[in-house]
C-alpha cells in the first residue's frame, strides 16, 4: 500500500470533458428547431486524460505545457474550481491559487479601497489588513497610485497589486500560474527572492510556467501536459529539455526544407539536424578549465547561438553559456562548414564529477539545431572535501587581533 503521509497532492487517473456547440441559438425560435438536434450540436472535447502523478509536502513543482495542453483545467481541478469526470484529486492542507490575480477587483474603487476588498475576499479582517497595508503597496511599488482609481492602472500595475496581497495569504500549498511575466526587471527580482524564500521554507509549491530557466532553477521534479496527456515527468532538466524539443521538432516539421537534414535523435542527441555538435575538447589544471566546443552546419543557417552546460556530481545546473548571453556576434554558416569556440573558466569547482553538454539553436532560442547531452565529462580532486557546489581559492588580506 502506498504511503500517503508525505503527500501533499495525490492526482489519479484524472480525467476532464467539457462540451462545445457547433450551433449558438439566439432566439427560442432557433432553440425549438434544434431540440431533436440536441446531440449533434455537441461535441466533446477530452482536455485532460488520465492523468497521474503525486506532489509531496515541501516540494516545488513544476508543471509545463504549451498553450491548450491543459495546464489551466489541471489547476482548476487542484484549486477545487472543477470536478473530474473520472479519478480523484486529493490535496492535504489549504491551498491558495494564484491563477486569476486580482479577481473581485473594482475598477471604479481606488487602489487602497481594492486593497482592502481584496483581502477580505481572502479572509483577512481590516485590522490585519491595516497591518500589511504599507508593505503591500511597498512590495507593489506603487505608492503613488493608491488613491488613483484602478481603471486607471495598466494591466501590470493591477496585477502586481493583486499578488502583493495574494502572497500575504499563509497557506499549506501555493499554485502560481505565470507570474514571474509581472513587472519590470526589478518586481520580476522581487518574485525570484520571494520563490527562494518558499523554497528555503520547504513550502509546497506548483509553478506553471513556459520560463525553463525558472523550472530548472526552482523546481525539484516537474511534468510536461501535451494535448491533455502527461507525456514527461521526473528531473527538471529532462522535463525542460522536453518542453523544447517539442516546439523544435513542430518547426521542423513545418519548415518543409527541399534539403536533407540528417536529424540525429539518439539518448544523448535530440534537434532539427540543421547543425550538429561535435565532441568538445576539454583542459583542466588547477587554475582554469578550457572548453574547446565544435558545431558543423549540415544546412545554411543564419547566425546561430551556440553554448555549453556544466552539471554537477548530483546532475544539477550549475554553469551555463553562450554567444547571445556573451553578447558575442556569429556569422551566417554555410552548409559543411564549421565553426570553434574555446570558453575560459576559471577551476572553481567543488571535488567530484562533472559533465558537459553542448548545444546550438537559432537567435530566437526556440529552435534546437543539436543538444548533444553529456558530450564529454571530466573529475576535479582536490586534497580536501567541501559540501558547497564551487571551491574557489580564496586570498585573506590581513589578520587583525584587537583588544
């Protein structure tokens, strides 16, 4: 029998229909004509089927999918919004969603006035809301609004109020739906060091998101829905690289090019084909590691980004670069051609063993050419052992006793 007790979300063998007409009557004439039509005016649309998997307690989750997959209904069904066809949802504990921020504003109210209505609508009494008033508008950045009526606020300015208020609410379990896209640069930091704080706090989190660098730097585990079927699950990067490749293999598919492309997909390669990786050259002393990486075009292609990841001893992310992050310009490539780059970093890494992969995709980084997983790996020892993921030599200045 399966343990429970650490299960803060059990979904089973989930499954959701809604029915969409093909005919809209607009009068009681339209509506009687129809009557014996009642079955073929419908038709059933399976958004979610079967889908299974369990969330434990203090686990951040991550749950990614194109548009139309089925994410939102999943959420409904988790935030007790829907009730499955068939299968069972079970959620341990209070859950708050953070899904339609701001829902039960009043446009013609000011911003404090909302303040006020929205956090009564999510159980806090005046006196509480008082408390957290200043904090609230401090977090929004949004001082001098707050008397403005909210039909004057744009659309981020109302949705950075709504999740201030939202985040005050202490529940077990936290469902967030898009909201790192809020905000400038400097709310966006404020999100990260508050999903930082979640996740030091071993609060249960499910984060929807089609961010991959916040599925990879946040989740611990996460599931990909495509067309209303769970179609990956378990490490981050497995899931995010899947996410990817999707929308690669769709371009692909649609690009309809008269010229062979000579897609290569085995375990450790997945893209169009269009360039290839080759096996990168490694040089590790004591002070610098030297990552010489090649790429072939097998095709002409525009200017391409190409870089490398380094995972850890436990398969964690812990460097990454590329041509567009360095700001390093490429030149267009023609098919047969190819092309070097050698990458200096300096040897910060902790003792253990380390494995390197090496990709290369168009400027719009949606369209995978080659991801060559674990390319080459090299070992790091060193005469002592640290328990953080670098170890760099560091230099103390002086050494001051003062009584």
């Amino acid at each position: 029998m399966k343990k429970t007790t650490n299960i803060a979300i059990s979904v089973q063998d989930v499954h959701k229909t809604f029915k969409l007409p093909h005919e809209k009557n607009s009068s009681i004439k339209g509506a009687l004509l129809n009557i014996h039509r009642r079955n073929k005016g419908y038709e059933r649309q399976h958004v979610l089927k079967g889908i299974s998997f369990d969330i434990k307690k203090g686990e951040f989750f991550g749950i990614v999918g194109r548009n139309g997959s089925g994410k939102s209904t999943l959420l409904k069904l988790l935030a007790g919004i829907y009730t499955p066809d068939s299968g069972a949802v079970r959620v341990k504990g209070k859950l708050t969603p953070f899904i339609e921020l701001g829902v039960g504003f009043n446009p013609e109210l000011t911003g404090r006035e909302n303040v006020f209505l929205n956090g009564a609508l999510l159980g806090f009494n005046r006196k509480e809301m008082t408390a957290m008033y200043k904090d609230i508008v401090a977090f929004a950045e949004l001082e001098r609004f707050m008397d403005q009526k909210l039909k004057n606020y744009s659309s981020g300015m109302q949705v950075r109020l709504a999740f201030s208020i939202a985040i005050r609410v202490q529940s077990d379990i936290l469902v967030l739906d898009e909201v790192l896209a809020v905000g400038d640069a400097a709310f966006q930091k404020k999100c990260y060091d508050y999903f930082m704080l979640l996740k030091k706090n071993k609060r249960t989190v499910i984060l929807v998101t089609h961010d991959m660098g916040a599925v990879r730097q946040y989740c611990d585990r996460a599931i990909m829905i495509n067309s209303g079927e769970m179609v990956a699950q378990g490490k981050p990067e497995r899931v995010a690289q899947r996410y990817q490749k999707l929308f690669t293999d769709e371009l692909s598919s649609e690009e309809k090019t008269t010229k062979p492309q000579n897609k290569k997909t085995t375990k450790n390669h997945w893209g169009n084909g269009r360039m290839m990786c080759l096996t990168p050259k490694l040089k590790l002393d004591k002070t610098k590691l030297v990552i010489t990486s090649r790429f072939k075009a097998k095709v002409d292609v525009p200017p391409p980004v190409m870089g490398f990841t380094i995972f850890g001893p436990a398969g964690v992310n812990i460097l990454e670069g590329n041509t567009l992050r360095s700001h390093f310009k490429t030149r267009a490539l023609k098919a047969g051609e190819e092309v070097e780059l050698v990458w200096h970093i300096p040897n910060i890494f902790a003792m253990g063993s380390y494995t390197v992969s090496v990709a290369c995709c168009d400027q719009s980084t949606t369209e995978f050419y080659d991801w060559f997983n674990e390319a080459v790996g090299f070992d790091v020892m060193k005469e002592h052992f640290t328990s953080g993921i670098v170890d760099p030599a560091l230099k103390i200045d002086n050494y001051v006793v003062k009584e």
